[in-house]
C-alpha cells in the first residue's frame, strides 16, 4: 500500500462510523417524533444516499486513480459540513407524515426532508467510492475499513448517542403532547437511555384504569404518567390507601374472584397498578417484571418500599425460561393506549410476549391451581381479541393435551377482553364464583366451559364473534384453523418465526382495501403496514429514476453499465439486508429488546463482514462465486436450525446470550463480508463508471431491500426470510459463476 494508503483507510472508517451513528439517531428520531414503523425511512434514505453516489460518479466523466484520490479529501469535508447542516434545514420544514393522505402540501415536504436527509449518507458514501476508485486492487482493505467504521459507529449512535442534539417535536397524535396539553400538567422525571426516551408527567385530569367497569362509582387516585417514546406506558399510582375498592372494579382482577393468589408474576409492570392489585387481594409475593429499568425504578418508588414486591429487571421471556418458582397467577396487561391499538400503529412492532410459544412457557410456570391472564384491549370488529383467544387455546392444549375445553374463560367490558386459562381446568364451585363476580362487576362473560350459546350483555359487539372464536378454539385444530382462515383479519395465533400479535391486516387485501373510498378503510388500516408498502414503492420509484433511467440514457463507451454487474451487485444487497433483518427478528427474542438485537446483530455482521472484506485481498477474484455458493448453502441452514439455538440459550444470562448471537452470527457475516469487495476487484481495468454502477446498483438494491425484507418478514416470518437471503446469494454465485462479474 502507498504511503497516502494508511490515512485514506482510517478517514474510510472514520466517516463510516460517523454516517452509520447518524443513521441509528435517525432512527431513534423517526420512531420518537413519530412512530417506530417511520425507522424504515431512516434506512432508505441512507441507502438512496448512497446509491445516489454511485449514479453521480458514473454519470460524470472518467476520474483517472490519482484524481479519485484527490477528491478523498472534497468528499469529506462536504460529509462533515452535511451531518452539520442538513439536520439543521431539515428541522425547519414543517412535515408532519400522518397528514401525508389528507394534504398534497406534504408531499413536497417529505421529499425535501428525504432529499436533504439523504445528502450526508452520500457524501460519505462518496468518500469509500473514491478510495475504492483510487485503489482498486485494495479493495478488501477499504471495504473492510468501511464496514469496520460502521460497526463502530452503530454501537456508539445505539448506546452513546441516546439523545438527539436538536428538539424532538414529537407528533401530536401520541399520547405524550396529548395528556402535557391536559391543564396543570408539567413533567417531573425524563431519561433518555438505550431502552427509549422515558418521560414521567403529571396532570390532575390524568387518570390510567385500563377497562374499568362502568359500574364503578368511587375516587381514582392521583397518578403520574409514563412514556416511552412519546408513548404511554402505564402510570405509577399513588398509594391508593382510602380508595382500594377501585382495584376491585378492573377487569385485570377477575383471577382473584377465584380465591387468594398468594404468589403473583407481573409482566410488563410498567408503573405501579397491577403489583398494587395483586397486593390489596392478599397475594404475599409479587414479582413485578419489566424490561426498561427506568420504568421500573418509578414503578416501585410508587409503592414507597413494600418488601412483598419484588421488582426484576428483565425480558419476560428469558425470566420466565430461567426461574423455577411456580406462581398462582401470571398476569399480562393491555400495556399502551387504547388509541395506539385501534389505529394499528404497532402492527409492525415486533411482541414475542403473544405467541403461541410465549403463552406456553408462561403455562408450565403455573402452580397446581394457577391461572393465566391476559388483559387485551377491545377493537370494533374485534381482531387482537380473537387472536389471543385461538392462542390462548393452542398453547393450552400443547402444554396439557384436550384441556382448552374445560381451562379458557373469555370476559369483555367496554374496552377490554381478558381470557383466563388454567392448565388445571376449572371446577363447577369457580365457574359460579366467576359468574357471581361478572355479574356484580358489570362484564360480560363470553366463554366458559359448558356455555353452548352466547349470552346476553351489556356490552353488545354486535356479532358474538368472542363467542365464536372460543367455541372454535376449544372445537380442537381444523376447527380453530378454518375460523380463523375465514375471519375477515389475520388472526391466527402468532409464533417465534413470525412474532407480530398486533398485525391484522391480510397483506394480499391491501389493494382491495385501498381501492375502496378513503372513509371506509380509514378504520380498519394499520399504519405500520401501510408504510411499509409506500417505502417500498418509493424505493422501486427512486431506483427507477436514479439507477434504470440514468444508465439507459447514458452514452459513451463504457458509459452503460453492464446487466451482469448489475444483477450480481443488486443480488448481495438484497440478501445483505435481508439476512441481517432475519437475524435482528431471532436475537430480539434472545436477548429481550429490539435495541439488544439491532446493536448485536450489527455488530455481528459489520465487523464480522469488514474482517471479511480485509481477507477478500488474499482470495482471488474469480472465486467469488464460491462465497455465494457458500452464503446460500449457510443462510438456508440457519432457516432451519437459528431459531431452535435461540430457544435452548434463552434462559441464560444476558452475557452470555450475548455471546451465543455474537458467534451464531460470525460464520455468515464473515463471508458476506466477500462477495463485495471480490466482486469490484474483477471490475480492475474497467472504468471508474462500472464500478460506479456497482456501488449504486447495490445501494438502491438495499433501498427496496429494507421495506421488502420487513414485509416478508411480515407475512411469512423469519424463516422465510433467511431463505430468500440464500436465493439471492445464489443468483449471485450464478451470475458470478457464468460470466465474469
């Protein structure tokens, strides 16, 4: 390497790791101002910055190697001016995403914010180009370095750089601006921390009793509200010392109408209700789960100390596989805001707490008379209800074979379901003392063993379509599978491949439904899909007109770019993206929280491709296929085996798993680390504008990459997944195998 190698290669990692901090801060930025299925613009706008780079350099004229050197320098100057500028005119366009059907003025916005975004993500992607261009025989050390960086900056921007330098304006339709609208409201707690942004509010309006019957006639006590990213979490109660006959009147204590639980397991704790719940009702340990340890921390202040709660810090799934205490009761509550859950906002949010699997291992926790409840909240037509009803029966009837019929109880109210199950099936005596308390209560029991017709209530859903559901569940499989098939929404149970419990949506109606009049489907969208399909139309638009368009109406020789290149670059990207979403779905169950798994799995494939790319320099170019060959063989392998080495390590402690993710991921990320760099060294000899062509065809593939892997991911689950990363890898060794890449 010359003597100007050694500095070209660290200003490679260094603006690698400065552009990739700033992608995971957008990120962070779009899923706090907005809602977390908007991270996937951050995603495409770094990829359409940096195949924008690409069509840029090859349409302009040829730059001989010593003048690609000598604008290193320009492109990272104008990188470092970009990450400062364009954040800042960004902030002054007033776009607000959710008004994007309503209003054509937004249009314009949101391309401006795209464009201005995007400028950053490709003056550093100009930067890795021009060295590439200025050292083509090295390309395995300044791909290498690039990836290197940007495993460095990922894990900085997801655990260093948790707070936004600029004011968040989080959007209105969240419940943080609403209830700080409320008269009287003011914060008293905010951390920002890898988990989420975390806001403690107060206002005297304020007032959290998920699904309280209507009956209810006495005081609600003074609460303070908790957020997570703009978003409601729960609340930490006061001590409700004079008013303890509300706990009483929620439908999360219907399990303590069958007799005293003396051991209880609280998942997802969030503030202080439900501990305070199983307390009054005499339980003598409570063990309140929570992952964020910001949340937790408020919730047991509000309970000043009481020694029978016992607060854990920690993913419930991992908890739940680990511990060998038996509880009475294990109780899951709506979480969130009704409002989020009507609009479908979180049909993309990855939930391994409402899986089949999960619902199991909470069963084999049980006691010999110990009940499951899940607390839901109530969608007109019903839907997230429905599903939790055919879940709750398939997992009762794997843990204790022909026990739904006689272990399931369905209640609703006004606003909630709840669904009791009890592997030790209920007796005739708690049947009646259900019934006694429903009645008193004023819920509506829909399901309970021996009802062979549905009731009447006061809260009418207009079919008994919770009644339906429960019948067809307890009915056995073929039962259960044909109801849900011909339910109007996607309600069979959820799974570990496939873990989204709040998507409803059936992805092969959206076109029907958006060719109906904007009022009638307005109801039933959920937004988290809805976005997903216009990035992925705006990924196939922008590649049509920055990548198909520009290299049909180039002229000149070598002008064009060869289809050969093209399809063998388009392949790695979309399998690159596609094999590390895979991967990022897996370890969020592994090790608990999505932020866990993006840093892991970032980790895990750019440093482990950058160590690829660097030893790519000792493999000969001509070989590039067997790295593919090779990806396609491994990637399909994991399809099948991942998942079953996530179950077996899940009850180990968090290090550990860590360290399980970090060497499951290291075979594959190493040679996907291979195909790039091998790939542009067979380009040697070619002009700058082929290799150009390259680097844009791989970015824009990566564009429609994230929003087409997400919906996958979505419709077919991981496994699936991970195969359609092989296939690619294997039109890559294809095309790598029949002509000369």
């Amino acid at each position: 390497m010359n003597a100007g190698g050694a500095p070209r290669v660290a200003a490679v990692a260094l603006v690698s790791a400065a552009t990739l901090a700033f992608e995971v801060l957008l990120v962070r930025v779009f899923s706090i101002t907005q809602y977390h299925h908007f991270a996937y613009m951050a995603i495409g706008v770094a990829m359409f910055g940096i195949g924008a780079s690409g069509t840029l350099v090859a349409l302009r004229r040829p730059l001989e190697r010593a003048a690609a050197g000598g604008c290193v320098g320009w492109a990272l100057a104008g990188t470092a001016l970009a990450l400062i500028v364009c954040p800042a005119l960004a902030l002054r366009i007033r776009l607000d995403p959710t008004q994007l059907v309503w209003e054509s003025g937004q249009w314009p916005r949101l391309l401006a914010v795209y464009l201005l975004l995007a400028l950053p993500f490709a003056c550093g992607s100009l930067v890795v180009l021009l060295a590439l261009a200025a050292e083509p025989g090295r390309t395995g050390r300044i791909y290498g370095a690039s990836l290197l960086g940007s495993g460095i900056g990922a894990a900085f921007g997801a655990f260093v750089l948790v707070r936004p330098p600029w004011p968040l304006h989080v959007t209105p339709y969240k419940e943080l601006p609403q209830v700080e609208a409320y008269p009287g409201a003011r914060r008293v707690a905010e951390h920002f921390g890898p988990l989420g942004w975390v806001v403690a509010a107060r206002a005297p309006a304020f007032r959290w009793a998920p699904g309280l019957s209507l009956g209810y006639r006495g005081a609600v006590p003074r609460q303070t509200a908790l957020f997570v990213d703009g978003a409601l979490a729960g609340a930490a109660t006061d001590s409700l010392g004079g008013v303890p006959e509300l706990l009483d009147w929620l439908p999360a204590a219907v399990p303590y109408a069958l007799g005293r639980r003396e051991r209880v397991l609280v998942i997802g704790a969030g503030g202080s209700l439900d501990v305070e719940l199983a307390l009054a009702h005499g339980a003598r340990r409570v063990t309140a789960l929570e992952l964020n340890p910001d949340l937790a921390r408020l919730g047991a202040a509000a309970l000043r100390g009481d020694e029978r709660a016992v607060w854990v810090v920690g993913d419930a799934r991992s908890y739940v596989a680990r511990t060998s205490e038996r509880f009475d009761l294990v109780a899951i509550g709506p979480g969130g805001a009704f409002g989020g859950a009507v609009a479908g906002v979180h049909a993309l949010g990855e939930d391994f707490l409402h899986t089949r699997e999960a619902y199991a291992q909470s069963l084999r926790r049980l006691g010999g008379n110990g009940v499951l409840a899940l607390t839901r909240w109530l969608t007109t037509p019903a839907r997230e209800a429905v599903r939790v009803i055919l879940t709750a029966a398939e997992a009762l009837d794997r843990v204790q074979a022909g026990a739904a019929g006689r272990g399931l109880v369905v209640m609703h109210g006004w606003g909630t379901v709840t669904v009791l199950i009890k592997p030790s099936l209920f007796t005739a005596a708690e049947l009646a003392l259900l019934q006694a308390w429903t009645r008193g209560r004023q819920f509506d029991l829909d399901w309970y063993p021996g009802l062979t017709a549905p009731l009447e209530g006061l809260h009418q859903l207009g079919e008994p379509v919770l009644f339906r559901a429960a019948a067809a569940a307890v009915a056995g499989p073929a039962a259960a599978a044909w109801f849900a098939a011909e339910y109007p929404f996607w309600v069979a149970p959820a799974a570990d491949a496939r873990p989204y419990p709040h998507q409803f949506l059936r992805l092969r109606s959206l076109g029907r439904l958006l060719a109906r009049p904007r009022g009638d489907w307005l109801p039933f969208a959920e937004w988290g899909s809805l976005a997903l399909v216009a990035t992925l139309g705006q990924g196939v638009v922008l590649a049509l007109l920055l990548l198909a368009l520009p290299a049909a109406l180039a002229r000149g020789p070598g002008r064009r770019p060869p289809a050969r290149v093209v399809l063998y670059f388009a392949a790695i990207g979309l399998g690159y993206l596609a094999a590390e979403l895979a991967a990022v779905q897996q370890l969020g169950l592994l090790l608990g929280h999505p932020v866990y798994a993006v840093a892991a799995a970032l980790a895990a494939f750019l440093v482990g491709s950058g160590l690829g790319s660097v030893w790519s320099d000792r493999v000969r170019a001509d070989r590039a296929w067997r790295a593919g060959a090779a990806l396609l063989a491994l990637l399909a392998a994991y399809a099948v085996s991942l998942l079953g080495v996530v179950h077996l390590a899940q009850g180990a402690p968090l290090l550990a798993r860590v360290v399980v993710a970090l060497l499951a991921l290291g075979p594959p990320a190493f040679l996907m680390g291979l195909p790039f760099p091998l790939g542009l060294r067979a380009l040697v000899g070619e002009r700058t504008a082929v290799l150009a062509w390259a680097w844009a065809a791989n970015g824009f593939a990566s564009v429609i990459a994230a929003p087409l892997a997400a919906l996958i991911a979505l419709g077919a689950g991981s496994r699936v997944l991970f195969l359609f990363a092989a296939a690619a890898y294997g039109v890559a060794a294809l095309a790598a195998l029949r002509v000369r890449v």
